[in-house]
C-alpha cells in the first residue's frame, strides 16, 4: 500500500492557508477588448451580469466552416451528392461573409429586480465604428429611433405585439448574388424561370420588395370572453379562446394591394369593406373550420395588411380612431409599460395570458394521454408564464434592447436549459410512449372484436345457425358487458344495455345480419364487423365470419364498400 508522507500532508495544508491570504493576480489582455464599450449599457448592480467579446466569432466560425466542409467534401460520393453538399456549403460560407456578424465586437446582458415580481433587463450588441455596420442583419432589421404610435392601434385583448424594421431588399439581393454566383446550372435556370412566371402573373418581385419598409408589426389576440369548441383526432372536443392575428407591412405605395384587389375581383363571394383609408378583402373558405377563420388583404393607413379574420383589423380601426380603447388602457400593459423608454426601432409586449392560453391549450389537448399530460406538467413547474415589455434604441455604436419582464434573464436562460434536456427526453419517450399505447389499445379492442365473434358463434347455436340482426342481441352472451361494445381507441360511454347498443352507443359496424353460417362461403374471407374508421390511427380490424381478427393497415376498395352499406 502506498503511504502519503506525513510532510506532504503539511506542505499541502501550508499552501493552502497561505493561498487565503493572498491576493489573486491581475491578468492584462494582450489585445483590447470591447468590454467598456459595452458595460456602459449594462446595469452593473443587479442579480445577473454577461458580457463577451465577439470580434472573433466570425473568424472562428470561418475555421470552423472550412474544416467541416473539407471533411465533408471529401465524405461525399461522386456526381450528384458531393455537388448538393458544395452547393450547401457554398450558401452558408455567403450568408456567414454577408450577415454582419464581422461587425459585431461585443455583446452584454445584465438584469436588476425592480420587485419580487418584475426585472428591467438590458441587452447590448457594440458594433464597428465609424458608420453604419454592413451586413444583412444590420441592413434588414435595424432603422432609426421613432415613437411607437402603432400601439395605439392595438386591442386591448392583444397578447402578443412585435413592432420592428424591416428592409427586404438586401436579403432578397443577396439570394440572387448567391443563387447566380453558386456554379449550379439548374438552379439559376429554375429561379431564372420562376421569376419570369412571376411577372407573366404580373408580379414584380423587385418592385413589390422596393415598395416594402420600414416597418412590420404582428399582432395576437386572445377573447376574454368568447370561446370556441374545437374538435381532437380522438373524438373529444376542447374548449379554446377565440384567438385572431394580424400583419401588417409598411408600404410606400399602392402596388401590392392593387394587384390582390384586381384579382379577387374574379373570384365570388369576396367580402369587400372600403370605408376611407381602410380597404379589406376577405376571402370566405369552402371548408367549415372551429374558428373564425376568413382570410383578409387590405389596406389600413401605410400598411399594407393580413389577418386571420377581419374583425381583428376592424377593431384595430376602431382603437386608432379613438372609438375603443387600445392595449394603452391594460393594466398588465401598463406595469410593463412604465418608465420605459417611449421612443426606440422597435417595441414588443408579450401578455401573461400568451403562455397562460398556450399551456391550457396543451394540458386540453393532453388530457387523454397520461404520459404527456405528466411530462407537460412537469415543464409547467420548471418554466413560469412569462410576460415582458420591450424595446429596442438604437444607438452610435451599438443596438440595445431594454426590457421590463416578470422574469430573469439568468433565470429564464437557466429554465432554458432545463427545459431543453426535459422537451428532448420528452420528444424521445413520447412517441415510444404513444406508440406503446396505441398498440395496447389496438389489442383490447381486437379481443373486444374476438369476443363478439364468440357472442355471434352461441348466438347461431341457438338460432338454427342464423346470426343475429344487430349487435344488441349479443347483450345476454358476452355477460351483460357494456365495455366489449366500446373501443378503447374511443371515447364514447359504455353501454348499459342492448337499446343503447341498438341506438349507436358501440364503436363496430355489423356486416353479416340475418345471414345463415352454413350459407357463407369462404367464412375466413368474410367480414362480419369491424372497429369504426378514424378511430385507429391507421386503417382497422376486423372479425371476420370464421372467427378471427385481422388489423387491417389500409382499407382496401372491397372492405370500403361493405363498410358505406353498413354506415
């Protein structure tokens, strides 16, 4: 056995109480770093602090890239394989040369609680100097400091709001550099050719972009009050808010609308409102939907519109006209709102009621699965329903975004990673889970089928071999048991006695009513009953006339005909 000498043991403890005492060393970067540049936006008091320099992300990605596409390149088979994955490596080398990250030097987070329930968080991206920054980010989705007078546009049972700039231009100008410029012949042709078809159907593209910017908006609502029932693949029916949602582009002329207007002049039923600068064209959908659900195109001041339904832009018409009031007049809004800066690019809100309405909605849906319905709550105790408050300022040289949330940023980014680790486990169980589920139903309702056969068998022993007229004899011979009459893969109720059976409370269709046995022919081939469609995932089983059960994955165009006969 080795032994520690007894000196080593001091000279370690020494060290030790020595090392207490002193003090730590002081390290000097051998390059400057951008760290004051973006300290200066960071609040430094608070309960959460980050701060990385990022003048080298680029280049390292750069290595990155090339290592893994020389890797891959040379992995690649011959011909058609290797030319996709050049192709590939080819767009991503272009978007990391194009999207600005080169600019960026330094990025920092910082959060300070105001209460026990609310956080004023700031985010700082430092960019190059002098001079605007390049790159598509920069380009596409940043614009000058204005008020956020659109929020007086917005209904107060909005839950969701996203103001932002958008410039579309150098993205789409960089699609075609990059889609010419790959060396791949088929593909310039196929987008050469798309364009062309485009504007055959009179569809400028570059037009239509150019007359787009600066602004976008998104807009959710969820009713207070009005709810609506929507129907599961599993029979059950859930209870949801009426929700809407609305998009709406700045535009600098009338080219876009012009084009939608003159077409739907040709299509029936459109659903026209002109009332001043409020134009909106619904189109009513052939199919009966749960929801309110009317595609809208209009036009609404300088923005060019879409919605899901157009009562969510008429009373976005109404708030800006002062008849109603907007999401101003919400008391959540307004926590959220206050002494918050009043002017910056871009503004967002996110209501309580967003994540509230989103988990409810879930936990419904999960309600018959007991397996997800534990996982779901179990992520409802590790990740809070959030609300937050933002926006975003532009400044000399940097973007900074400053928030007011009812959660940390280190809390949310740590509830992140628990998350993740619990949605990837879940998305790996579930459907094993699922699939478990599904096959042990499938089972039952195959020895529900099985013991109706042996119902149908005694019920011909005591009817001269002549099989009963509808399932509902079959009551006194399997036991009185309303359960062999419902499919587990259902939900309708167990009937409690041969009427209710009779009158349609029974998930299998009855094919061989009346027929004598010694008269059917191939009994093996012949279907006497089998689970109603739609409630298998896929296809259904079936008894047939010697008495076994077969699943049937696909219902073929015999089986289809005799299940419409019994319908």
């Amino acid at each position: 056995m080795t032994r520690f000498p007894l000196r080593s043991l001091f000279l370690v403890l020494a060290t030790a109480l020595i090392a207490v005492g002193q003090e730590l060393p002081t390290v000097t970067p051998f390059r400057a770093t951008s760290y004051q540049a973006v300290a200066k936006y960071l609040n430094p008091d608070g309960s959460f602090y980050l701060y990385m320099d990022s003048e080298q992300w680029a280049a390292k990605l750069d290595g990155l890239l090339d290592s893994v596409a020389e890797m891959v390149m040379k992995m690649a088979p011959e011909g058609e394989p290797r030319q996709k994955a050049a192709l590939t490596f080819h767009f991503l080398g272009a978007f990391l040369d194009e999207c600005g990250l080169r600019q960026l030097r330094g990025v920092g987070l910082s959060a300070v609680p105001e209460s026990a329930e609310l956080y004023h968080n700031r985010v700082a991206l430092v960019h190059a100097t002098p001079g605007p920054p390049e790159g598509l980010y920069w380009e596409c989705f940043t614009g000058e400091n204005g008020t956020f007078g659109v929020l007086d546009w917005v209904p107060q049972d909005a839950v969701l709001v996203s103001q932002a700039p958008f410039h579309p231009v150098p993205a789409w100008n960089w699609a075609k550099r990059t889609i010419m410029s790959a060396d791949y012949e088929p593909m310039a042709a196929g987008f050469t050719q798309g364009i062309m078809f485009l504007r055959g159907m009179g569809v400028d593209v570059d037009q239509w972009l150019e007359s787009m910017g600066p602004n976008a908006v998104v807009v959710g609502t969820v009713s207070r009050d009005e709810k609506v029932q929507f129907p599961l693949p599993d029979g059950r029916r859930m209870e949801i808010p009426q929700m809407a949602l609305a998009v709406l582009i700045e535009v600098k002329d009338n080219t876009i609308f012009q084009f939608y207007d003159t077409m739907l002049q040709a299509i029936p039923n459109v659903i026209r409102v002109d009332d001043g600068d409020l134009h909106l064209r619904s189109v009513p959908v052939p199919a009966r939907v749960p929801v309110k659900f009317l595609p809208t195109v209009g036009r609404m001041g300088p923005y060019l519109v879409y919605a899901s339904h157009p009562d969510i832009l008429k009373e976005m018409d109404s708030c800006r006209r002062g008849e109603r009031p907007s999401i101003r007049a919400d008391e959540e809004f307004q926590t959220l709102a206050k002494g918050m800066p009043e002017a910056g690019m871009g503004v967002s809100y996110m209501s309580r009621r967003f994540s509230e309405t989103l988990q409810a909605i879930m936990q419904s849906a999960m309600t018959g699965d007991p397996g997800a319905g534990e996982m779901m709550a179990m992520m409802q105790k590790i990740q809070k329903q959030q609300a937050s408050y933002g926006v975003s300022i532009r400044m000399p040289d940097a973007l900074v975004g400053v928030s007011r949330t009812n959660f940390e940023l280190g809390e949310a980014l740590a509830g992140q990673a628990a998350v993740l680790p619990v949605a990837v486990l879940g998305g790996m169980m579930l459907p094993a889970l699922a699939q478990a589920r599904e096959k042990a139903r499938r089972i039952s309702d195959i020895n529900n089928l099985k013991q109706m056969g042996l119902g149908l068998y005694m019920y011909a022993e005591d009817h001269n071999q002549q099989l009963p007229p509808d399932l509902g004899e079959l009551w006194p011979y399997i036991g009185n048991n309303g359960r062999i009459f419902v499919s587990p893969l259902g939900q309708t109720p167990p009937p409690q006695n041969a009427e209710q059976v009779r009158a349609g409370q029974c998930d299998y269709l009855y094919f061989v009513a009346g027929r004598k046995l010694a008269e059917i022919q191939n009994p093996h081939a012949v279907p006497a009953a089998c689970t109603k469609p739609g409630l298998l995932k896929q296809g259904v089983n079936v008894l047939y006339c010697d008495g076994h059960v077969e699943h049937k994955p696909f219902v073929d165009a015999e089986l289809q005909a005799i299940i419409d006969g019994a319908k």
